[in-house]
C-alpha cells in the first residue's frame, strides 16, 4: 500500500563530497516522495533548522524537500573554512543534487542562500522549476550584512565575529536580535571574511538583477517591509517577478512572520 506523503518521515543524514577539490561532510534532513523536491538554501548565520517548519505546514504535506548546512553552519564541516565562497557553494549544491540523484527541483534561498541559488539557476535554468528567493542579494545595496567585513576590518575572525555579533543585537530591525542569540552556536568565525567578501564581489561587479529577472521559471521575490524601498523592487515587477511583501518583518523573515513566509509560498507554489 502507497503511504501518504503526508506520513512519511524526515530523513536526516551526512553526506561526504568532494567539492573544488576540497573534501566536506554535509549535514542535511529531507522528505522523499514522488514528486519534484523544493531545495532550500540558507543565509549566513542560518543552518537547516531555520526552514524545517516546512515539514509542519499544512499545505507542504504533500510536499518532499532537501535542506543541508553550509559547510562551518550547524552540523556541516570542511577541511578548509577559509576557501568558502559562493562559487563554492554553488559546486557544492550541485554535487549535492547529484549524490540524491536530482534533476529537477523547485528553489527557495535566503541571503546568502538566495545568492547561491541564483548562480545556481543561472548554470542550471532547465534543471529550475520555480524560484522563491527570500532577500537574495541582487544589486550592492543588499550588502547591509557581507559588507561589514570592509567597513569593520579586523585581523581576527573571533573579534570581528564578536562585534558583528554585537551589531546585529542592537540592530532596529525585526529578527535581528534573534538572529544575533543563535549566531556564534550556528556558525563558525573562520567562514565569516570568505563568504562576505565573495557576496560583495559579486554583487558590486555582476548584474545579478538582470541575470534573476532573465531566468526562465517563474519567480517570486520575497522580502521584509522594512526592505520596502529596495530601489529595483519596481523593476522586478514590471518584468513580471512576483513580490511578496511580509509585514512585521525584515531581513530574517523566518524568525519575524514564519506563518505569513510559508503561506505566500504555498499560494505561489500553488499547493494550497
């Protein structure tokens, strides 16, 4: 007898890959089933658990899904910390979908994630079913958090972590002191300089915007009302990406308004 989607288990495992020459262990949970997988890719300061909720949504119970920890986030370790980049987790999201044997799936990235899932897209656009990206970077104005790293130089990951840490605690933004209390447990200082100074370079010399708006799935871009004055908003709708406004949140959604992130994505799925 078939089993429900519904009452099939999560499925948490450890992977072991060899990405850029470079061996890693990937922490990640899934849920299988017929049907076309969402990969979710978290933000820097996130692990998987940000997004597991998905297994608990109503309207996702029908739904199988992937979601692993970055390399030096949650439960994900690699040899070398300090060669992590975007580029880097790009090939990794794609030795990743091959050891599980994926071809097609529907994307959904926050920050961080949401910029490895657009140069993801962009080398895979037929393999893309749908984008959800959750305040991706798409133009330099979106470095509020990676471009610390040049603002606040330091000689030491740990002090440099330490006062990022700080910051974003007395940011007046929603989620921030939220996610500033489960910083220095998710991730580790030595990831901190690679992966910033990657998301500025890309976002400061390509035109990710251009390269988002172009991609032939349909695409939604999800972001906090603080964030209501992104100055390309207006662009990415007239191009025809659909936006999601949250009210009462910012950039760390998931921790402001979950139940309203969740519910859009649903809608937009169209599996409510």
């Amino acid at each position: 007898m078939t089993v429900p989607m519904s009452s099939r288990p999560l499925i948490w495992d450890c992977t072991n890959l060899t990405v850029a020459g470079v061996n890693v262990t990937i922490s990640s949970v899934r849920r299988d089933g017929p049907s076309h997988p969402i990969l979710i890719l978290h933000g820097f300061g996130s692990t998987k658990e940000d997004f597991l909720d998905i297994a608990l949504v109503k309207a996702f119970s029908g739904t199988s899904f992937l979601i692993y920890d970055t390399p030096g986030s949650g439960q994900s370790t690699s040899q070398k910390l300090d060669l992590l980049s975007i580029p880097f987790l790009v090939e990794l999201a794609e030795e990743f979908l091959k050891a599980y044997g994926i071809e097609k799936f529907h994307l959904i990235g926050h920050s961080m994630g949401g910029l490895t899932a657009l140069k993801l897209a962009q080398q895979r656009p037929d393999a893309v079913l749908s984008f959800v990206n959750i305040k991706g970077n798409l133009a330099p104005e979106d470095c509020f958090l990676s471009r610390q790293v040049l603002d606040y130089p330091s000689n030491s990951p740990q002090i440099f972590f330490r006062q990022f840490v700080e910051r974003a605690r007395k940011s007046q933004e929603f989620g921030s002191a939220i996610y500033a209390a489960g910083l220095q447990a998710k991730v580790k200082p030595e990831v901190v300089r690679p992966i910033f100074e990657s998301m500025v370079h890309l976002s400061d010399t390509e035109n990710l915007l251009d390269i988002f708006i172009s991609m032939p799935c349909p695409k939604m871009f999800m972001y906090g009302e603080q964030y209501n004055t992104l100055s390309y908003l207006s662009r990415l709708s007239q191009a025809g990406v659909e936006l999601a406004e949250i009210s009462n949140a910012a950039h760390f959604i998931m921790y402001s308004n979950p139940v309203e992130m969740w519910r859009r994505i649903a809608l937009f799925l169209s599996i409510e």
